[in-house]
C-alpha cells in the first residue's frame, strides 16, 4: 500500500466554532507512561505520546504544527511515527494524516499503546503500519461538545457528516472492506487489538518484538488483502472471493473480513487445506 492509494479528506473546521474532543472512554486502555526505547541520534522517530491537539487540561498535547515541524526538520527520507493516545481534536488528526501523506519519503506507524480516536486516523497515512500484540485502535464517529440553540445545533450534526464519511473510506482503503462495514465499527466505537487489526487490515504486522518466529505473516496477509482487491475488481462477488481465498490459506488465519457490508469479526477466522501455488496460480488465471 501506498500513501498515494489512500483517499484524501477535508481540511479546515465547520465554519461555526466546533471542536472535536476526546470521549472520555477513550482514556480507558491508554497508558500514558508507555514510551519507545531511547533512540540513536541517526533514528529518524517522531513519537506521539499525547492527545491529539492541544490539550486545554494541562497545556500539552501533539499539534500539527509540531508534526509539520518534525518532518520539516528530517527532510524527505523515511520518518518513523510512534504512537500512543488516546486521541484528541480530530480537525488536528486529519491535518497530520494528509502531511504524512504529503511525506516525499517511506513512513512507518508503530502503534505502542493505543492509537484512538484522531490517533487512529494518523496511523493509516502509513505505508506499512505495525502494531504492538497487546496494542490497540479504537474508531468511532467524531464526539464533540456543543452549544446553541436546536437550529444551531442540527447544523452541526450536518456539517460533522461528511468527516465522519471522510473516516471510513480511510478505513475502507487501509482494509479493503467497504464504507458501510467500517460505519458500524465507528457507529459501535470500536476497540481492535493488535492481531484483529493485522488480520483485519487495518495494520501490516505487529511490532517486530512482537512476532514470535520469523515468519512472512504480515507480508502473506498484506499479499492476501491484494488478492482479494483483484479478485473483486474482476467482478466476482465478495462472499464468493472469500470462498475461494479461503481454499488456499493456512489454518492461522486470514485476514479478510466475511459478510457484505459486514464488519469483520475480531479473532473469527474459518481455516481450510493449503494448496500449492501453482494450484492458486491456475484458479487465478482462469479467474482474471
């Protein structure tokens, strides 16, 4: 995947004065002492190791202007993003999604805790995103807090529609699913752990001291999510690309989801018989 492939989203707030806040569930699963390991002066690491946005509470938080400053700073190689937070102004999150995806060079996300809410959105501007085995997303609809009269009030709800839109066809292009199954995750606010978001799509693998042998797994499900993509783009109907997928996968799992319009369910995988690749090859030609 890459940053190109993803789809773009709106700048700029709601022309009334609307701020995107942290739901308070958010602050659940985040654990703020969590940080990355002291890095060598070469390391090219940017780390978001707080709210998104300025925080009002203690005058900290991760802002846009700091990341535009940081990858300024590392110029136009590869940048590496850490994250851990429990999210924040979402207008923020967007902006530093679309600056990565301006990034000239290769960006990695390694999500060390949690990366939720506006933190969520950040980690898919990666081209390869990892995430730790006991790491966790969280999406949801942007929460906010308001005030005005009911008029004031239901133009709000229409002007926060289309970034809520914009969230899932994020979602959608990382995984691969379609928009109405990542609505019903961000309509549920959704938490994922870190080997659902691998096998779901939304990560390329966990995080290096996480994998217990040195296997391709995060390449194979990475592989399978592409052949899916071509399966689909041929015409052949999800439930029946899945089928075939299914045929040749390991009995570890597979990292598509099940169900049109469906949201994939977390750790429910069917297994069946591995059959060579020449095998594959050949249903694929006939298929294409």
């Amino acid at each position: 995947m890459t940053l190109r492939a993803t789809p773009g989203v709106p700048s700029g707030r709601p022309q009334m004065d609307v701020r995107s806040y942290i739901a308070p569930s958010a602050f659940d699963r985040w654990d703020s002492s969590i940080r990355a390991a002291a890095e060598s002066e070469e390391d090219r690491t940017i780390g978001i190791y707080d709210v998104i946005g300025e925080d009002w509470w203690t005058g900290g938080g991760f802002t846009a202007k700091r990341m535009s400053a940081a990858l300024r700073s590392l110029g136009k190689g590869p940048v590496t993003v850490a994250i851990n937070s429990p999210g924040g102004d979402m207008f923020e999150g967007l902006a530093m999604y679309s600056m990565l995806r301006e990034h000239p060079g290769e960006v990695t996300v390694k999500v060390m805790g949690i990366a939720a809410s506006a933190a969520s959105i950040i980690a898919m501007a990666g081209d390869q995103v990892q995430v730790a085995r006991a790491g966790f997303l969280m999406i949801h609809n942007c929460w906010l807090l308001a005030a005005g009269n009911r008029h004031e009030l239901r133009e709000i709800a229409d002007q926060l529609e289309p970034f809520d839109q914009a969230m899932a066809d994020v979602y959608a292009a990382r995984t691969g699913e379609d928009v109405k199954a990542m609505q019903k995750l961000m309509d549920r606010e959704s938490y994922i752990g870190g080997s659902a978001a691998v096998s779901q799509g939304f990560a390329d693998s966990l995080l290096d001291s996480d994998e217990i042998s040195k296997t391709d797994d995060g390449k194979n499900a990475s592989a399978v999510r592409r052949m899916e993509a071509a399966l689909r783009a041929s015409g052949m109907p999800k439930s029946e690309a899945m089928r075939l997928i299914s045929q040749f996968k390991s009995s570890a799992g597979d990292p598509a989801g099940s169900g049109e319009g469906e949201p994939t369910e977390h750790g429910q995988r069917d297994a069946a018989g591995f059959t060579t690749t020449a095998a594959l090859a050949a249903n694929l030609t006939t298929i294409l």
